[in-house]
C-alpha cells in the first residue's frame, strides 16, 4: 500500500521526521561557515580569511581558477589565496567559496541516488550561469549572490530524495518522483534556507523562484528571486518541464528586468560569455 495518499500528507511526514531529528537537512558546508563567520566579523584580515581558505586544498585551486576567469580577471595573475581575498574583497570572497562548496552538498555515497544528484546539480549550474548574466541588468544587487542564489534555488530536492531512496512507490515510478520532487522542494527548501544563516532576500529565493504570484512589490526594484525566477523560465525554454505552459508575459519579474516576450535575451551581447564562463568555473 502506499505510504502517502498526497503531496500534503508527505509534507506532514518530512515535518515529523524534522521535528523528531530524524530528517538529515544539508547543512552549509564547514568551509563556507567559517569563511562566512569570519568575514562577518568586521575585523577580519585577508590573511586570517586566506588561512581559512587553504585548509581545503579543492576550493583554494578553485578560487584561484575563479579569480583569474573573465568574471573577475584583472591584468595580473592571481597567484595565491591571500592575494584573491585582497583583490576580490571579503564580501565577493564569501559568496564565492559558499558557491563552491556547494558542490559537496550535491555528492552522495548511495548509487541509486548519484544520478539524480547529478542532474539536480547541473540545473541549478544551468540557472546559476543565466542568474549571473542577468545581473547584468540589476547593478543594484551582487553579481556573485545572484550566482549563488541560482546555485541554491533546488537544495529542497536534496532530503525528499533520502527520504525515499527506499520507497516503492517513489523508487520504482520516476513519473511519481518527479512530481513528489515539483511540488514539495520549494517548502522543504523553506525549512534549509531558514536554518542557513543567509541574507533575508536570499533566503527566499529557494522556496519563491518557482511561485507565479511572488511579488517583491510592484515598485520595487527587480529582487534575487525575480532575476532567479527569470533565469529558471529560460533554462526550461523549449523543454518539457511542467513550468512550461506558464505565460512568461505575465510574470511581474520579467517585466522587471525589462523584458518583452521578444527578447532573446540569452544572444544578448556579452551575456552567452557571462554564462559559458561562470559554467566552467562552476563545473568540477
């Protein structure tokens, strides 16, 4: 028989297992919370963030490939930590390792599970990479964390795919899984991105992307979410995900960016290089 008669009566399920510390919930990496720590700090030097960085020996090569790429590359090469965190900035330094741990939260020992990880991780590159050229046309926000709220946008599928690695009813039927992992990832994600210590307008970003009716209000100014929801509406063009009979005329957030159902805006000049090159840096 099956376990769960709705989406609803799952969503009931996770809470109980949250509430009984049953439900394993990803946890923002060591070296991203220490990094973020320190930087928060206020009287942090480059060098006490630098020492920080080095004790992981894959994000240090991989800041410095990402410091010396044409997001960020000024004439000279970047040859060590200390000398990226004094270049980039504290702030630019912290979203930028948050973004590259978060590879770690996509790896799992189950095998059943990997291809699955792997797909989500690859979608939220895809977004990520549109999310950071679109920055373009918001100034006003930062480039790195609309990068990194793209990176997050589908850290909600991550523990429904635990919780029924080993259900029938989801494991045998991919159609039903699919669905499960459409309509609950955005509260689940609600629930990580408030234990995750993160700006408030990033927070949201998780849990509204996918929500037709979000508003940041009509006189405000294009927020993380809008720009993200953008970015998730192209990464999706011309496939067959469910999203896809959505009328993005009708989205507020497109409009904000300054969009008509006739733009393409993915040949827009300077932003194909923007999203191959943050692909590359993203990609390991």
């Amino acid at each position: 028989t099956m376990q769960f008669k709705s989406i609803n009566d799952f969503l009931a399920h996770v809470q109980k297992e949250l509430d009984h510390n049953r439900l394993i919930l990803p946890t923002l990496p060591d070296i991203a919370l220490k990094v973020r720590e320190s930087v928060n700090k206020d009287d942090a030097s480059s060098q006490d963030i630098a020492d920080i960085i080095t004790t992981d020996a894959v994000i240090s090569a991989r800041l410095i490939q990402v410091a010396n790429s044409p997001l960020y590359g000024g004439n000279t090469e970047i040859k060590s930590i200390q000398l990226a965190v004094s270049r980039l900035g504290n702030n630019t330094i912290r979203t930028l390792v948050t973004s590259l741990a978060m590879r770690q939260l996509f790896s799992t020992k189950s095998k059943a599970l990997q291809k699955q990880y792997e797909k989500i991780w690859q979608d939220s590159i895809n977004v990520a990479s549109i999310s950071r050229a679109l920055a373009a046309f918001t100034p006003y926000l930062s480039a790195d964390e609309v990068m990194l709220a793209g990176l997050m946008h589908q850290i909600g599928k991550l523990p429904i795919l635990v919780l029924v690695e080993n259900l029938p009813e989801f494991k045998n039927y991919p159609d039903r899984l699919d669905k499960l992992l459409e309509k609950a990832h955005r509260p689940i994600a609600k629930i990580i991105m408030n234990a995750w210590n993160l700006p408030e307008d990033l927070k949201l970003v998780a849990s509204e992307y996918g929500n037709i009716n979000y508003s940041s209000g009509v006189d405000l100014p294009a927020s993380y979410v809008d720009v993200v929801q953008v970015a998730f509406f192209q990464s999706i063009a011309r496939t067959n995900h469910p999203a896809n009979d959505v009328d993005t005329d009708s989205l507020l957030s497109f409009h904000k960016l300054g969009y008509s159902s006739d733009t393409e805006v993915l040949e827009i000049k300077g932003i194909p290089e923007t999203i191959k090159c943050t692909k590359t840096s993203l990609s390991f």
